[in-house]
C-alpha cells in the first residue's frame, strides 16, 4: 500500500522509527509498455502462436506472462517457420535481422522503442558524414547489437573508462559517440569524459542518448537512497538499467542495496537492524511485483510506503506501424 508524502499517520510504538519510501517514477517506461501491449495485441489479432525475437523486454515474469498467452520466444530467426508473425523486441535489431526476416518471408511487427530508433538513426548519419563512432555500452547486449549492426564498419565498443586508451581512430578530428540508452548516466559521463581527452574535437550526439526514462529512474533511486539502511530493486537480471539502479543506489549513499526478481528473493538478513527501506523498479518492472514487495515488509511490521516523487511522466508511443494497419482493417482501431 502506497501514501503520497505528506503528514505521516501515526504510527503504533514498534514501529515509529521504520519508514518505506517508494521512488516515483519507477517500472514500466513509455517504450516497454508500447513492446508488451504490442504483443498482447498480436496475439489477439493474429492468434497464437506470436513469435518474438529475443525477450519482449528483460523482465522473467512478463516474458512467462506472454509465454502463457501464446508467445514463443526464439533466440534467432531461423527457429521462425517461414510466413509466420515474429515480433522484433523493444531493444532493436540490426539491418541484417531484417534482411534475414525478408528472406524467411516473415511478417514482421518492429516493437524496437522510438528513443533506440533515434541512435540507430544517429549511427547512420555519423556513418554517413565518415565518423569513426564510439559507442558506448555493454558487449552482448540485444541493444549494442542492433546499433552496431547499422555501421558496422564505423562503430568500435566502449565498455568504459578503461577501453579508452585502446581506441584506434582513423583520423582524431572526426569522432563521434553514441551510447546504449540504459546505461548509467554518470557512468556514461565519465567515459565521454575520458575520451575527449584523447580526442578534443569529439562530437556529440544532437540529443542525449540516456533515455528520459532511465534518467528519471536513477534521479528517483538516488533521492530515496540517500538516507536508505536498504534498498529493494525489483527487476531482471539481465535487465541493464535495473542493474544500474542498484549501483546508482550504493553511490548514493544507501547502507545496502540488492535487486530482486520479486519478493520471493528477498533475504529476511537484509532487514536485520533496518528502520529505512527503499523501494524502486526497473523499466521493465510490472507494478504488481513493486507491491508484492510492500505487501512482505508490511507483514514484517513496515508502515505503509510513502511515494518520493522526482519526476512526472507522461510520454506515449504509438503502437508499430503495422500493427496499426491491421487493427484498423480488422475494425480494432
């Protein structure tokens, strides 16, 4: 159960000196909710089954959700039976996924989110003017993957600070950088920092690349970590701004900080002398599992989460183009 800040209820004795604080915004982001709807709304269409290339989005349970309902999840195209439905993931893919999905005559449904649309966009244009680009991201990610595969000729990784001094640029004077849109925004500083050093003239990107959304997570995390015993968050392992967020929690002065898939994992030692809990959740979180985790502290004698509000959302994206068309022929528009 959530209370907004304000005038604290009066609390019974044992628990006078205990506090939950939930950050707001957390969970879903604009790009996560416009992937999942998409394939919620493909299934409906199109009946089961709805293939999808790699996680929808880097959350387990959503994935198992989608599972239920009739989604298949496949690592790679070729495990796609040519002329079916496969849905690209919020993460993005490369040119050379798509030309694989046109050979297979797969009907395609491009669930990649806007804002990762914008980078390949600004790989394609830097690539277009001749730049060396420095991207900046985690080697493996489904994100990394779909960008560098626009350039692939121009585009050499960045995993941080340290790469730095391994870069090998054909001419200093045309340099460019981009990043993965989930990173931390400090992190990602700091390797743009280091890398102008070596290179002065470093052009950035004509916007930031560090999606609102990530942003705003990391904002709230830091304001409810701050005077935080322990911080709760809940999200994916794999989940790259979840991950992060526990970082951006310990930096931020939290006594300790760990991320859980959901209740379930969370270690009744962590509470032990604990009087302030946080609470926050990935980009790809669904609110359910936020509150499974408020329903376990307020059985351990928690109060009630106040909500620590940073930021206000109110960014939408429209559904996939295709995924329009159809609803609209079918008259669900």
């Amino acid at each position: 159960m959530t209370t907004d800040l304000g005038t604290p209820r009066v609390l019974p004795s044992d628990e006078a000196e205990r506090a939950v604080l939930l950050a707001a915004p957390r969970g879903y982001c604009a790009g996560v909710d416009r992937a999942v709807v998409t394939v919620e709304k493909a299934l409906d269409l199109y009946g089961a089954p709805v293939y999808v290339r790699k996680q929808i989005v880097h959350n387990k349970h959503v994935v198992a959700g989608l599972e239920a309902r009739g989604a298949i999840f496949v690592e790679e195209l070729e495990e796609v039976p040519p002329g079916a439905t496969v849905v690209f993931s919020a993460h993005g893919v490369s040119p050379e996924v798509h030309r694989q999905a046109e050979e297979r005559d797969l009907k395609t449904i491009d669930a990649t989110c806007p804002l990762v649309t914008k980078v390949h966009h600004e790989a394609k244009r830097f690539a277009g003017d001749d730049y060396d680009i420095l991207l900046i991201g985690h080697a493996g990610h489904e994100e990394v993957e779909g960008t560098a595969g626009e350039a692939p000729e121009h585009i050499q990784l960045v995993e941080g600070p340290a790469d730095v001094a391994r870069i090998v640029v054909r001419d200093p004077a045309k340099v460019a950088w981009l990043s993965q849109t989930t990173l931390s925004v400090d992190e990602t500083l700091e390797t743009v920092a280091a890398i102008r050093e070596r290179f002065p003239l470093l052009l950035d990107p004509p916007s930031d690349d560090i999606c609102y959304a990530t942003q705003n997570r990391q904002l709230a995390v830091k304001e409810i970590s701050r005077d935080s015993d322990l911080v709760i968050v809940v999200g994916s392992g794999n989940s790259s701004n979840s991950v992060r967020l526990v970082e951006v929690a310990l930096e931020a002065g939290a006594g300790s900080a760990y991320r859980v898939d959901d209740a379930s994992e969370i270690e009744e030692a962590w509470l032990d002398g604990v009087r302030t809990v946080s609470v926050t959740s990935g980009a790809s979180v669904p609110e359910s599992l936020v509150q499974e985790v408020l329903a376990f502290l307020g059985e351990r004698g928690y109060p009630d989460a106040r909500a620590v509000h940073s930021a206000e959302e109110s960014l939408i994206f429209a559904l996939p183009k295709e995924l329009r068309r159809d609803l609209k022929a079918a008259g669900r528009s």
